[in-house]
C-alpha cells in the first residue's frame, strides 16, 4: 500500500513538454538533412565558381550566363574582362557573368636564354648584323614578330 500512494505522490512530466521537445527534435533533423543536400553543395559549387573567375587569363575560351561564346582578350581588373565575341568585335563583361570555361589556355612557358651550364647564350639572333656593328636584316626580327603575334597578325 505504501507503493501505490509513493507512486501517486510523483509529479508527472507535463504532457505539452514532451511534445514541445519531439517537435524541437524534428524541425533540427530536418534541418540538418535539408544542410547537407541542399546547402552545402551549393556553397562548394560557388567556391569552385569563384575560383574560376580568379584563374580567367588571356585566351580562355569562355560562356557568359547570356549564351555568348567569346574569348578573354584582356583582363582589365577583378570585377572585369574583355572579351572577343566575333573578329574585331571586344566587349568588357563583368566577371560575374562568365558561367563557364570551356577552353583554358596552357600558361606560358619561360625558357632559359643561355645554356645554365656553361654560360654561353644559346638563343637564336633577331637577325644578321654585320661585324662593323651595323643593323640587323630584318629576317629574324620579322620571324620574332610573327612568332610574338601568333596567327593573328594581319
């Protein structure tokens, strides 16, 4: 007898709490669940977007958010670019706006003048001076212009 009126003597948990706590407990894990398939993706696909932006270089073939495929001509700042959308044709376009790199030019090479081992210069001449210290021919330094310029030389 003494069970039965200790038992009763307890203080019950109040209904509306625990409720209070399932709900609680729902909404969190719901959360959770929307973070890692919803947010957290998102952010890594604008971290990769940003970084991006910050490698453009000078003869990237890129895609603007408007459908426009062009190629960086020049990289005025970090908000903008120049682009070529047909021959002659150069607009600047903020950053922001270049959805994709579809072609990614290779960074130049820096090739070594002279040989490092014996210290002789290895590097073709410009062109053909005459001992008296007279002016170069032209040959070369045409060649050299070309070769600067690419296939774009008009």
């Amino acid at each position: 007898m003494t069970f039965i009126s200790i038992a009763h003597a307890q203080t019950a948990i109040p209904q509306g709490t625990t409720e209070f706590l399932n709900t609680l407990l729902m909404f969190g894990l719901i959360f959770l669940v929307f973070y890692f398939l919803v947010i957290r993706p998102q952010q890594k696909k604008l971290k990769q977007h940003r970084e991006m932006l910050t490698a453009l270089r000078r003869g990237d073939r890129i895609v603007t958010s408007g459908g426009i495929i062009s190629l960086v001509t020049k990289v005025v700042n970090d908000q903008e670019v120049v682009v070529e959308i047909a021959d002659n044709v150069r607009v600047r376009v903020v950053r922001e706006t270049i959805a994709r790199v579809i072609a990614k030019t290779e960074p130049a090479r820096i090739e070594p003048v002279g040989d490092q081992t014996t210290g002789e210069d290895t590097s073709p001449a410009l062109g053909n001076a005459d001992a008296q210290g007279g002016e170069a021919t032209g040959e070369g330094s045409a060649a050299g212009l070309k070769k600067l310029l690419g296939s774009r030389s008009k």
